[in-house]
C-alpha cells in the first residue's frame, strides 16, 4: 500500500499500477489489492480496464467491497479531472448497494455506506434522510455528526453546519485520534475557510488521521490546487 500510494502521489502511474500488478500475483483474491490496480488505472482514466477489475471484484470471495470499490473509484476519477468516469462510478455503487439482499441492506453500516454513495452522487437530500435516522440511533457517531454537518454546509444551512463544528470542536473522548478534527477540517473547506481547514488538517494528522485521506475526498476538492495544502500533504525525501 504505502508504495503504490507513494509513486501514486508522485504522478508515477504506470510504475504504480507495475507494483499493484505485481502484489496481486501473491494476493488473487484480495479485493484490497485490486484497488490499488483501480486507483492507478483512476488516475490514468483507463475507463475500459477500470470496469473489467471492477466486474472482477464481484467474483472474489467477500466481494462486499465492489460497493465501496466503486466510491473509491468515482472519487479518484473525480480527482484526476474524469468527472463524466466518476459520475458512472457512483451511480453503478448506489445500484450495487441499492441491489443488495434486504437483511444486509438493514446493517448501520450498509445504511451508511449507500448514504455515502447517495453524497459523493450530489444526492444530498437522499444521505440526510439516512443519516438523520442513524443518527438519531446513534446520536455520538462523530462519522454521523459530520456527514450532517457538510451536508449543512453543501446545501446552505451554515448555521446548522457551525453547530455540529462546534460539538466536534468540544469533544473529549479517548481513542478518537483525530476523527472529530478532521470532520472539522472538512466543514470549514466547505464553508470557504480554506486557512483553518489546513491548520485542522495538521492538527488531525498529528492526532492519528492518516494524511493520504485528503487526497481524494470530495470535500477537500476547492483546495486541491491550494499551495498550503499541497506542501502539507506533498511526499517527503
């Protein structure tokens, strides 16, 4: 992982798809491995051999990750300027989740995972309507929380959004290391503060986030092209 994610960020793609390659020999069956063969073939746009390995993750044993395979994709197409790739990724993972049994489809976790799909998608009343159930149920999830609080921000309710900013901001829980800051840096992206979401964003990877997060989350996408965060995350000697 750290190898390819390395010569990925160095724009090194086809030496970074070589070694996914490679591992995969060793490793088959791994639906983690496959996606660093995507991520490679995502940057390069390679649309065909993206939705051959695609189609392959559904034969692997435990292929629960084709859903979240093809949000990892869309957001890396959308990342490296395919965003026709990355709108036909996300819609094929909301009808991947959307076709899953109705006992899987019940799971917190599935819930969450297709109100992820329905946000990357711009469906943002969709994930709402989720997530302000599951939060409801769980009402201390910090993923939860701030889901609600970016789509706050993305859909003009700022108030809404500093609210739960404000909660994260107070948290004082162990074993959280960063989570809660990092949620707060993606907020204050959102909400055009582009100087406090590095500062959060330093402040997070100091309390455990792992800095390879930012490069392709949505949320982070006015700030792509911002020199303070490209020194922050760029690949060191």
């Amino acid at each position: 992982y750290v190898t390819t994610f390395a010569l990925h960020l160095l724009g090194e793609h086809e030496s970074e798809l070589k070694q996914a390659s490679n591992a995969r020999q060793f490793y088959p069956n791994s639906s983690e491995f496959l996606s660093f063969e995507v991520r490679a073939l995502c940057a390069m746009g390679r649309e065909d051999e993206i939705w051959r390995r695609l189609d392959e993750s559904r034969k692997l044993s435990g292929s629960g990750g084709t859903g979240g395979l093809l949000v990892m994709c869309s957001s890396e197409l959308q990342r490296h300027g395919y965003t026709e790739a990355a709108q036909k990724a996300i819609a094929k993972a909301i009808d991947w989740y959307a076709a899953r049994p109705d006992s899987e489809q019940q799971l917190p976790t599935s819930q969450s995972a297709l109100a992820g799909a329905y946000y990357a998608a711009g469906r943002y009343a969709d994930a709402r309507a989720i997530y302000k159930v599951l939060l409801q149920k769980s009402p201390d999830n910090i993923d939860y929380q701030g889901y609600f609080a970016t789509i706050s921000a993305r859909t003009g309710d700022n108030a809404e959004a500093r609210r739960i900013d404000a909660i994260l901001k107070n948290m004082n829980r162990p074993y959280i290391f960063g989570r809660h800051t990092y949620w707060r840096a993606r907020i204050a992206a959102l909400l055009g503060q582009k100087d406090d979401a590095v500062i959060l964003l330093r402040d997070a990877f100091g309390q455990g986030v792992g800095y390879q997060r930012v490069h392709a989350d949505i949320d982070f996408e006015s700030l792509w092209d911002y020199p303070p965060l490209k020194e922050l995350v760029k690949p060191r000697d």
